[in-house]
C-alpha cells in the first residue's frame, strides 16, 4: 500500500449560496450529510436538517448553531410531505434539495432475503424519488431549483456482497438524468455525485479494518475522502457556478483500476 497522502486544508466559505434556502436529508451524525449541511452554511445558505434518528438529529442541529431539523423518514410520503412543508415554512423557498439518505449492508446474493434487498432499494432509490417529487412541486411554482442526488461509484464498479446498494445507486444516477431532462424547462437542475470512499464514524462501526485498508489502498491518494471534500461538490453543483450542468453524474474519487 502506497503512503497516504495529508489531507488538505479545509475550505474556507466563498458565499457561493448566499441568501438560498437548502434542505438536506438524512443530516445526522457525522457523514456527508452532516458535512455538506455545514458546508452549505459556511457558504451563506439557509438550511434544514432532516433525519430519522431524532436524537442525533437534534445533537447535529445543536453543532450546526440550532438550525431547524425535522424528523423526516424518506420511505414514508406522509413524513416526506411534512418534511417538505416544514422546509418551506422555514426558509420561503426551496430552492436547493441534497437528496443524501442512503442505506447500504452486505450480503451475498444467493443467500439475500427480499427484505434485506427491498428495504436498501427503498430507502436508497425510492427515498430519492419521493423526496424529487416533493422538491419539484415546490421548484415548479417558483420558477427555479436545484437537486443533488448522492450516489455511489459502486453503482459503476462491482464490488462482492453490494448487488443490491449497487442496483440502487445505478438507478439514482439513471433517475438523475431522467429528471434532469422533465425538469430543464421549468429552469430546475438535477445532478449527483458518486464518491468512492468517505470516512466517517458510522462507516468505521459497520466496516472492517481489512475492509477499509483494501479500499483505502485502491485510492490513488491512499486514502478515503473526508465527508467535506464530497461535501464540496455539492456544494459546487448546488451553486451557480455550475449553472450549465444537469443530468450530470460526478465522480468525487482517487480511485484507480
């Protein structure tokens, strides 16, 4: 395994969502939700925080100076809707959604259960699509918006125990470019990124160490991503300096063949 490469510094804040409104889902703990709601902040955004887990969300909403969080389950419409209604009380418009809530697990296909691979495209894919369909609403009547999908490069590269994480994310980045194309007229963008590998505590709980150095080393850094330097593109496809792109999928990777 080659040497890590340091991480670099963190970004400072350049205004780039000054005066938005952003709702983030599945913003708890300290993932790239979580990230990418501070980075959205430190760039002058307005923002909401959405979870299921109430605790963390609430000790995530506390770290991000008391921001309005809801309990929000994206398997649910009805939560999904008062999510959305909460979001828009609170900041007038809507006017970027990160579509972050995922589920991953391992298991092997012939001995995957329905409910192991129903729960992973629910939660993963669905999750997505209801939340889109709640922004666009909101999006349409206001003339203008922005969406960002989190999916996976797993979704492009095989990986043994992730068939069904994989299907899911494949098919958030064919929903991606599906609804790019409806949704360009109403002048709403629709993008995603696809990291490969970012460390956060929840990601150490439920992977190995072996696990974790055999993906670390088949980065060309050496190295997972920090859940800011993912948190960065979205922000970057969340402003308006990428205000020609829609339908694009972003690999946020080191990774090599």
């Amino acid at each position: 395994m080659s040497t890590a490469v340091p991480v670099p510094p963190y970004v400072e804040g350049h205004g780039l969502l000054a005066g938005k409104g952003v709702l983030v889902t599945a913003a708890a703990g300290s993932g790239i939700g979580f990230a990418v709601a501070k980075r959205c902040q430190e760039e002058g955004a307005r923002v909401v925080i959405s979870d299921k887990h109430e605790r963390r969300l609430g000790e995530s909403a506390a770290a991000l100076g008391g921001v309005p969080s809801i309990v929000g389950d994206v398997t649910d419409e009805a939560s999904v809707q008062a999510m959305f209604a909460y979001a828009a009380e609170q900041l007038g418009e809507i006017d970027v959604l990160i579509n972050n809530a995922g589920l991953g697990g391992t298991a092997e296909m012939h001995e995957m259960t329905d409910d192991q691979w129903n729960v992973v495209l629910d939660v993963t894919l669905t999750g997505t699509m209801r939340c889109t369909r709640a922004a666009l609403h909101h999006m349409y009547a206001n003339g203008h918006g922005v969406i960002v999908n989190n999916a996976s490069v797993i979704g492009w590269r095989a990986q043994a125990g992730q068939a069904h994480y994989a299907a899911a994310k494949a098919g958030v980045m064919g929903f991606t470019r599906c609804v790019a194309i409806e949704a360009a007229p109403h002048n709403v963008r629709v993008n995603c990124v696809s990291p490969s590998l970012a460390m956060h505590a929840n990601l150490a709980k439920v992977t190995s160490d072996e696990l974790l150095e055999e993906l670390s080393a088949r980065e060309a850094f050496g190295r997972p991503a920090e859940p800011w330097e993912v948190a960065n593109v979205m922000v970057f496809l969340a402003s308006d300096y990428s205000g020609y792109m829609t339908g694009e999928v972003v690999s946020v990777s080191s990774q090599h063949p």
